[in-house]
C-alpha cells in the first residue's frame, strides 16, 4: 500500500499536515517496503480549504498519511477521500514507523487497516 510522511528534514515525522510543501512516499507490504518518491505539494495562493484540497488530492492514491499534527477539518477531508491520517505524537523517525507497520501486516492488522489495505489492492486491479 502507498503510504504518505510529512517530514521537514527527510528522517522524522514533524511536519503539520497544513504546512507540508512535501511528504515523502514508500509503497508498503508484510514483506517488502521501498521509498517511491517525494511528492511536491503545489498549493498556489488559494485559502486554507485550497491548501487542504490540494494537499488531499496530490495524496488521492495513498492508504495512509503520517503527520505530526493535522486539524480537524483537513482530517476529515483525508477521510472522505479514504486515506487515514496518522499523527506521530514523538517526531519518529519515518523508518521505524515503516519497520512497525510491516510488523503488523504480517500478523492481524486491526479493521481499519485491513481496509485502508484493500484501497491500494483495489486500484492495482483497476
């Protein structure tokens, strides 16, 4: 699955979801996880509901989205479009994440991941 971190120095995730000019994405399964890509996020001059739209839209085909902190309105627009948000409480380091969620994928993920899993299955297939 293709999962998101917003990250200002490429290693942790600190950056706030509003406030993310990139996010660094890795394509990641049970037994494999690669860096794919950095994504640019072109926001223009628009108000605060443009940023969020454009940053939701550049991460349409991502399962997950790791930040270090994200409002509520820019939450739920990531939700409606059926990407999950996921606030790092300690600024970890985006490898370590990586590390844990594979873990979980090899054993029982819990259901929200199983479905945030099956976005990415369904649009490898489409």
């Amino acid at each position: 699955m293709k999962v998101a971190f917003a990250s200002t120095d490429k290693v942790h995730i600190n950056e706030h979801f509003g406030k993310a000019k990139e996010f660094y994405l890795w394509e990641i399964g049970p037994d494999a996880a690669e860096f794919t890509g950095i994504l640019q996020v072109d926001e223009g001059d628009g108000d605060a509901d443009d940023r969020i739209e454009a940053r939701s839209a550049a991460l349409a085909d991502c399962a997950l989205v790791y930040v270090g902190q994200i409002g509520g309105p820019a939450a739920a627009r990531l939700v409606a479009k059926k990407i999950h948000p996921l606030k790092s409480k300690t600024a970890e380091p985006i490898t370590e994440v990586v590390t844990r969620l594979q873990e979980v994928l090899r054993g029982s993920p819990p259901p929200w991941l199983r479905k945030a899993m099956m976005k990415n299955a369904g649009a490898a297939k489409g």
